[in-house]
C-alpha cells in the first residue's frame, strides 16, 4: 500500500518544477537568491601503510572511501555543487571526483544506462518539498543510516569506520521526514535497495528513522528492509548516539545488527559496534579517538567469512577558517588474511595478512 499513499506527494515534488504560468516578479528574485547557495571543497591526502600492499590499495576490496592508497598524495575528494533551500520547491545537485568517489559507486549493478561509469561523479542529486512540518525528497541523497559522513571534515576521524563503509553512504528513491516539534522527527524511505541508484532486482525497499536531538543528547534509531543478493530479505537495524558530556568532552556511540535470507542456504547474520571520544584541546586543536569490531560470519558483507577490529587516532587542527588538517594513526585485525602484503606470488598476484597499520595526514579546504 505504500506506493499508492506517497504517489500524489511525489506528483505534487514532480509537478512543483513545471514553469510558472505566471511571470516571477522583481520582488520575488532576491528571496529565491538569498535562498540559493554554492558549495564544495578539495580532500588532499598522503597515506602510508606499513604492509606496503603491492597493489597500492588500503583496506577491503570495495571499501577505502577515505586514504585508499598507500605512498601516494591524492585527492580524496574534490566536490561542488549548487542548492536551493525549499521554499516550498528546492533542489540539491553535488557532483564529486578522486579515489572516494570511485570506491563509492563500485557496486552499482551494470545494465543499460546504469552501473558505475554512469554515476561515478555523483554524490546528491535530489528534489524536495516541503509544506508544514513534512518534507518530501526524491532522487540520489544521503543514507538515513550511520553516524559518519562522506564529507570529511564533518566526521571526528579522517579516515571512515568498518559500520560506515560497510553500510550505505547514499540512497536512491523518496524520503519523507516529518518533524515533531524542535528535538523529534521521523522518516520513511522508499528505496531502490542497498545503497543502489540501478535496481538488481524487482524488488524495493523501505528504511526508516526516529531521531532525537536535544542540547546534549542525540540519537537515532535506523531500519533497513528489502531484497537483495539473489532476492532473499534483508533486515538491518542500526543505533546512533551522541552525549556532549562536557563542553569539550563528547562521546557517540553506534550498534548494527542485520540479518540476509539466503536462497538454499541458512540466513546470514552480522553485527557490530563502535566507541567515538573527541576532546577539544583548544579553540582549533582535537584530539578524537574510535575502536570498533564488526563480526561478518558468513561474508555476506564484507566479502570474507571474519571479524574485524580496529582502533584510531585523530589530531584535528583548524589553523584557519574552512580549512581542516587530520593527522591520523590506525591499526586494523581480521580473524582473515583479508590486507593486501608486500609480497606477491609466483604468479604476481598479491599475497594477503591478517592486520594493516596506517599513518595518514589529510587536508580539507571546503566553502
């Protein structure tokens, strides 16, 4: 019953970009104006992995949104983009290049006029709606799901935690969020799948969120359920919190936990957990801290049948306004030779161990 109900309020999103009959008078120009805003920024970073991997790569096969090479100064992430603020129409379009974005979209299923090549630069492109205390969205945004962002200087840590590359960063489909008051507000999504822009296969799916923020605590409780893989259901639910215990003292935690039906096979099961702590030193010195396990029994994830653990350290200075340095030490286990080593084979394929030691220092100049 689902799509019936949203359809008119998805029209009404889709109708609200037809031309005006009626001319847009001068008074009208600088309120549309004053709600329009320019964006972006440059992600430089540097990377060194103590496993000097042989094939240049950091972190999981289809992972490493942040430092995915190792000895080389890259750029992460150079994005920018354009908004307008609804009023009751607004639109969003952001547009993204460099090692990020490319991992980003590895897992779009390939078919005509989809798959990676098609939306590789593309971080956001929705349009939106809102009248009273709903806001209705459509089209490639932001998943509802996590604590990190892909934009880095908005995160604690430089590099992104094993929940945050391991769950979607974007989303294709509707959202509707609806605020109850200053602190409350929920969402349900209409979604293509698990963070998909093409479909694979004919199914959809729903997300949901009930979310908190009061003056010291946040939080958000997030859902997940649709099919995916050869068409078995999955169920996903992740927790999200953040308590500011002092001025300069916050801590935020997370939890995953789901489940993917397999055809012929048992359902797999996952879960995870991870603890943030950030101090601020100064006015533009912070020290962060994060550790983490992900358990993935089965490799239904994470592509390897392990649990992984991690632990980070970030040093975060602002010596100047829209300008953020991260330098950053991180260690990473597996119960599976899952890093890519120094070593390669007879043959030349790169061997694997079971930890990788990172040192990374990052730069993000954004407006």
């Amino acid at each position: 019953m689902l799509p019936t109900s949203v359809s008119p309020l998805l029209s009404a999103v889709l109708l609200s970009q037809a031309p005006s009959p009626e001319p847009t008078s001068d008074a009208d120009s600088p309120g549309m104006l004053s709600r329009l805003k320019v964006e972006g920024g440059v992600d430089v970073y540097y990377a060194r992995n103590l496993n000097r991997p042989s094939d240049g790569a950091n972190f999981l096969s289809g992972t490493g949104t942040t430092a995915r090479r190792d000895n080389e100064v890259s750029i992460n992430l150079a994005s920018l983009g354009v908004s307008l603020a609804p009023a009751p129409v607004g639109f969003k379009v952001l547009l993204g290049f460099g090692t990020g974005i490319e991992v980003l979209h590895q897992a779009e299923p390939a078919a005509p006029s989809v798959g990676p090549a098609v939306w590789r630069h593309l971080q956001q492109a929705t349009v939106s709606y809102a009248t009273g205390p709903l806001t209705l969205e459509a089209g490639v945004y932001p998943s509802h799901i996590g604590l990190e962002s892909f934009q880095s200087q908005l995160n604690w840590s430089y590099t992104r935690s094993w929940m945050g590359e391991l769950s979607p960063y974007y989303q294709s489909g509707l959202k509707g969020t609806w605020a109850f008051g200053d602190t409350w507000s929920a969402q349900l999504h209409l979604l293509n799948g698990w963070q998909t822009i093409g479909e694979n296969n004919r199914g959809k799916a729903l997300g949901t969120q009930v979310a908190y923020a009061g003056p010291r605590l946040s939080a958000a409780f997030n859902t997940f359920i649709g099919e995916e893989g050869d068409g078995g259901l999955r169920l996903f639910a992740d927790v999200v919190a953040t308590w500011k215990v002092a001025r300069d003292f916050a801590l935020a935690a997370t939890a995953d936990v789901g489940r993917q039906a397999r055809s012929g096979q048992a359902a797999a099961l996952w879960y995870a957990a991870g603890l943030n702590a950030r101090v601020q030193l100064t006015e533009s010195v912070a020290l962060a801290a994060r550790v983490e396990a992900y358990r993935d029994a089965e490799g239904v994830i994470s592509g390897a049948s392990q649990t992984l653990a991690g632990g980070t350290l970030t040093l975060e200075m602002k010596p100047a306004e829209h300008l953020v340095l991260k330098l950053e030490a991180r260690h990473d286990t597996s119960s599976a030779e899952v890093f890519t080593g120094r070593v390669t084979s007879v043959d030349g394929a790169p061997t694997f161990e079971d930890s990788e030691t990172l040192g990374v220092l990052g730069a993000v100049a954004y407006f």
